[in-house]
C-alpha cells in the first residue's frame, strides 16, 4: 500500500509529527519516525536491530544531518526537536511524503535544489539503504552527519566517555563498534571527514506526553561528503554486520490497490517475525514482543486469513511446548529466561486458535498433538492451577483471582493497584472455557479419542451460563458473577463471538442492541458505559493516567471483530457490519500509516493513541471483513 501526504500537510507539524510510520524487516527490527523527520519517540529512529531475533532491539541509527548546497542555497534534508528549537527545519521545505511497504521517500526543494531521499529496509536483516537524489538541473553538495548510539529501544542515553569503543574507517566503509555490536556505513562515492563528537540533548514530544524521560544525546562518527550531478543518486548503506556493504536489498512489489481487503493484508504483514529458531506474530510496534494473548486473538486474521496454515501450526506448536500447569506463557521466551503466566485468558484463546486453524485446514498429525496439550490445560483447571484458577464443581465455570495480580485482557495495574481486577467468575473467561471443552470435544471427534468427561463439564457450564450471566433488568450479561459485577463492558461480545458460544440467541439480540447504543464507536467499542461510575473519556496524560484510563471507557479497535461477528452471527445484518467495518480505512491513516492504533479516546472526537501499530486492532478487523462480511 501506499501513503501519501502533500506539501501542506508536511510542512503543518501538528500534522507531520504526529504522523508515523514504520518498515519492519521481518526479524523483529524495524526503522521508524515521523513524516516530519523529527523523532518524536525514544523508538524512533533509522535503524533499530534486533539483536537476538525476534527481540533484543537496538538503536543503532537516529537518524542523519543532512544538507544540501549550491552556491548560495543551503537546503536541510532533516529535523530535529531540541529543547525549545527545532533544527535544522527541513521539514519546512518539504514538497511531499509517501511510504510504502518497503521504503519512504521525502522530496525536498527550495530553490533551484531539490532532493530525493528515500529509506529502504531489508527483509531478514538489520540493514538498511538511504538514498539521497539529486532532481535539480544543477550539481549539489550533499553533507551527512550520521547520529548513532547503542541502546535498547526502551532506554534513553546520554554522553558517556569511552563511547564508542571504537571506530575504523576502511576504504569505503567505516565501523563503529561498542561491546559485540557494530554500525557498518558503506558509502562507496563520498569523501569522508574525520569530524566526530556528541549531539546533546534530542527531545522526544511523545515521551514526554507519556511522562517519561524525553531526551537523549547521539553521537557524529564522521561526515560524508558528495557532488551530486543533477539526476544523480548516492546510497549511504546501514547495517549491523559487514559484508558486502555495497550490494543491493532486496525490494518488494508495492500493492498500490486502494481496496480495504488490500489495505488489511498489508498491515497485517507487518507484525509477522520469521527466524531461523521459530515464527511468531508481534503484538504491536514499537514497543510490544510476542505476547501469549495478543498471539493467540491475533493469530486468525494474520495468519489464516492470508492462508499461512502452516506458519499458524509452527506457532501454535512453539507455545504448546512451554505449557505450564496448564496455562501458556502471557510472553513467549528464549533459553535462559523465566516466562511468566500470568493470564486466564491466553490458554483458553490458544484454544480457540487451535480450532481455527485446523477448521481453515485439517492437519491429523497437528491435531492429535493439540488434543494431547488441551487435555492436559482441562486437567489442570478442574483440579486448580496458578492465581486461583480453577473450575467451580457446583456450576462448572472458571474462577480465577487472586490479591494484587491481574489475570484477563484488562490488565492494567498501577503499583500495587489493579484497576480492573474482575475477579470470580468473568463473562468472557467462561465462554471461552466452555468454548475450549467444546473444541477438546471437536477434535476428539475427529481423531475417535474418548471426550465424555469433557462433555459432561461442558454441559454443566452451558446449563448455568444464562443463570449466571444474565441481568434481566439490565438487558445485557453481567462483566463478572460470583461477585456480580454489572458494569457495562464489551466482554460480554466477546463470549457471544466463539464458535462454541453458550449465550442464549435471544438474550445475545437485546445485549447487542445495549452494547451499540452504549459502547459502539466508529473507531471500536469502549470499554465501559459512558454512564457507569468510573468512565473515564480520555486516554491522556502520564502513563499512571493512561493506565487508570486504558479500560475504563477508552475504545480499543480489535473489539469491532467480536461485535460485527456477534451482530452477523444473531441478526443477520451483514449490511450494518460491513457498514461498520468500513470506518476501518480511516483508521489505517490516523497515525501509524498503514496500520490501526491500539486505543482511541472513549469521547469524540476519538483520538488515536497507545501503540500506533496494535496487531489485534489490524487481525481482528482484517478476519471478520474477509471472514464473516465477504469485503474486498
């Protein structure tokens, strides 16, 4: 896809910095900024390596002072926001931005100057390729200052003696090394300038929105200096490692199709990783890995709806193989480190994604090993697992619960306080648990293996499910039972979205018509009636206040799948679910280009905000407009 914003957008800040965009390179690095050119995030930046695929990101690229110059015109290709001043102001003399999914381009002019310069990203490596054109009638001087540093993309740093370790300057290459990781600059064609010291002082708009530590310094190793003839192009080439430094990357076809199925398909792309250790689905950029959860609700519009049956087995296999008393890790981890399980839901998702994977394609073998993984997660919930988890002899639903820890999808925790804790018996949680004992029934169907005690558990949940859940006089399920909790939430959509879903039709028709009124958006559902003591409107402020916020009426986008596949699976209004959906083209364009954030504020005008590219916002909106509303 391509994105593409004119002259007067570029040159309005309140416009060019809030626009972001990001190239990943399919190993868990990536490249990403503003179309401003001022990084406006700690994770911005030109090259950000991921040093232990899929994770361990470093910045290793800022960015590159840039300037071109003929006689008297001086024409910065660059901008960076210091305390108070923004220099040099390049984005001032921007013409145009476009970003696709392999590159972006800025088109600067002033005068008879007018340069190209366009960023490249790799697949399968930490490399990049920036190329500045000349498209003036007349020779330029191209003068590039590159910005490094060695940190990890969630820290900031700051001027250190020692640093970098070392720097060698080859013909035509130069290295700049700190501990085991290198910055290789390949730049064949230009005269390099031993000028070297420390930038000071970056400032970074949105961390400091975020309430965190907003600047850091960089670090010059050296200038590159070029005559660009009019047409004529130079390529600076980036990269962790050396090795034929000046070899072309590896391009891909840009998809230029306006459709919103297209769209969907290009952004989900994004978020998958492949290495040579295993596949994996990132829960958002920049800052997210690989999360249990997010992996599993995420998994269907990814990877099945793009046909990826078998990366979806390889996954589903990776996460089977950690199982811990009967619960998946809440984060998928290499050797060496502790996985934490922290979370009710991810294991019973996983079950849920197990069933969609084999119901998009039979596979016995893949079948009969998730069977053998799911008996094990039924055994462990009836006879009690981690955080109070178990199962309810009396009714058959799922308790879960203990003092200070979080354990569903409204996680957010302030120090020691959990804002939305739902413990006893959520509405979604059950669902989901009745909807695993009926996927370990379906299976076991399959492959002739004995499921009658399973059954049985299943039946006694479904018969109390309606008794629990349902609030007459409200019109809508109950968040929690056992404490009761009425609030109104949209996790009751959730339980009415499964394959095996328990709700009574009836009941789930006039919920619906409470969620729309009360919840829907055009942007997703909030998470909490506006009208329900607590409701906060807007997602602002330092992250206690985000957090106080993130699901207390903040509207989070992957909610719209559950509700469109509800809404089409009780009333049959295929119409007002593509309808709905439909607003999804203008979220992939808000902030992240070429994806949907994370969260919207609960008020209009329903701003973005949280993580600019969210995988599930992308997964969930991608399955149900392929799956359940046929779009293109």
């Amino acid at each position: 896809m391509t994105y593409r914003l004119d002259e007067s957008q570029c040159r309005n800040l309140e416009i060019s910095t809030r626009k972001e965009w990001v190239l990943p390179n399919g190993i868990g690095g990536y490249a990403m900024g503003t179309v401003s050119g001022i990084n406006t995030r700690r994770y911005h930046g030109h090259l950000i390596a991921a040093t232990h695929p899929p994770t361990g990101r470093m910045l290793l690229l800022g960015g590159v002072d840039a300037t071109a110059s003929f006689g008297g015109t001086r024409l910065p290709l660059s901008s960076n926001q210091y305390p108070g001043v923004i220099y040099p102001d390049g984005f001032a003399y921007l013409k145009s931005f476009e970003a696709t999914d392999h590159d972006v381009t800025w088109r600067y002019a002033q005068g008879s100057v007018s340069i190209e310069k366009q960023l490249v990203v790799e697949r399968a490596r930490n490399a990049i390729k920036i190329r500045y054109t000349n498209k003036g009638k007349k020779a330029v001087e191209l003068a590039l200052r590159p910005l490094v540093c060695h940190r990890d993309h969630h820290s900031d740093f700051s001027e250190r003696g020692g640093y970098p370790q070392s720097i060698e300057f080859g013909e035509d290459i130069t290295i700049v090394t700190e501990g085991e990781t290198s910055i290789v600059f390949g730049h064949t064609g230009a005269k390099r300038i031993p000028v070297h010291g420390w930038y000071y002082r970056f400032e970074h708009a949105r961390e400091t929105d975020r309430g965190l530590h907003p600047r850091d310094d960089l670090y010059c190793p050296c200038e590159f200096k070029v005559d660009l003839q009019a047409g004529q192009t130079f390529t600076l080439l980036v990269s962790d490692q050396e090795g034929e430094p000046d070899a072309e990357l590896a391009e891909e076809t840009v998809n230029t199709s306006a459709s919103l199925k297209a769209a969907l398909e290009s952004a989900a792309a994004k978020f998958v990783v492949e290495t040579n250790r295993r596949s994996s689905i990132l829960a958002g950029y920049p800052w997210f890995t690989d999360w249990g959860r997010d992996t599993m609700i995420s998994l269907p519009g990814i990877l099945l709806a793009s046909g990826r049956y078998q990366t979806a087995r390889e996954l589903l296999t990776a996460y089977a193989s950690q199982i811990r008393r009967g619960l998946i890790p809440n984060r998928f981890v290499e050797r060496g480190e502790e996985p934490d399980y922290n979370t009710v839901d991810a294991t019973l998702w996983f079950a849920n994604a197990i069933y969609r994977t084999l119901d998009a394609e039979w596979n016995e073998e893949f079948a009969r090993r998730m069977f053998s993984a799911l008996e094990d997660v039924v055994e462990w919930h009836r006879k009690g697992t981690d955080f109070g988890i178990h199962v309810d002899p009396a009714d058959g639903l799922l308790c879960q619960g203990e003092h200070g820890v979080q354990l569903t999808w409204m996680d957010a925790k302030i120090g020691d306080w959990v804002v939305t804790p739902r413990h006893g018996k959520p509405v979604e949680i059950n669902a989901l648990w009745i909807n695993l004992l009926r996927v370990v029934e379906w299976i076991g169907g399959k492959i002739e293996a004995n499921t009658d005690e399973v059954v049985k558990l299943a039946e006694l949940g479904e018969r109390n499910f309606e008794s629990k859940f349902w609030h007459e006089h409200r019109g809508h399920y109950l968040d929690t039972c056992d404490p009761n909790d009425a609030s109104l939430r949209p996790n009751q959509v959730l339980a009415m979205s499964l394959p095996f879903s328990p709700v009574n039709p009836e009941h789930a028709k006039r919920a619906l018509e409470v969620v729309r009124k009360e919840l829907l958006t055009p942007v997703g559902l909030r998470t909490l009636g506006p009208d329900e003591p607590g409701y906060k409107g807007r997602f602002e402020g330092p992250l206690p206040e985000l957090d106080a916020a993130y699901h207390q009426g903040t509207v989070w986008p992957w909610l719209l799948g559950p509700f469109v596949t509800s809404l089409v699976k009780f009333t049959g209004d295929v119409a007002e679910g593509r309808r709905i959906v439909k607003e999804a083209r203008e979220m992939l364009s808000e902030c992240g280009l070429g994806g949907i954030s994370e969260v919207y504020d609960g008020d209009a005008p329903h701003r973005p905000n949280g993580c600019p590219w969210q995988a599930w916002s992308v997964a969930e909106i991608r399955r149900v407009w392929v799956e359940e509303l046929g779009g293109d």
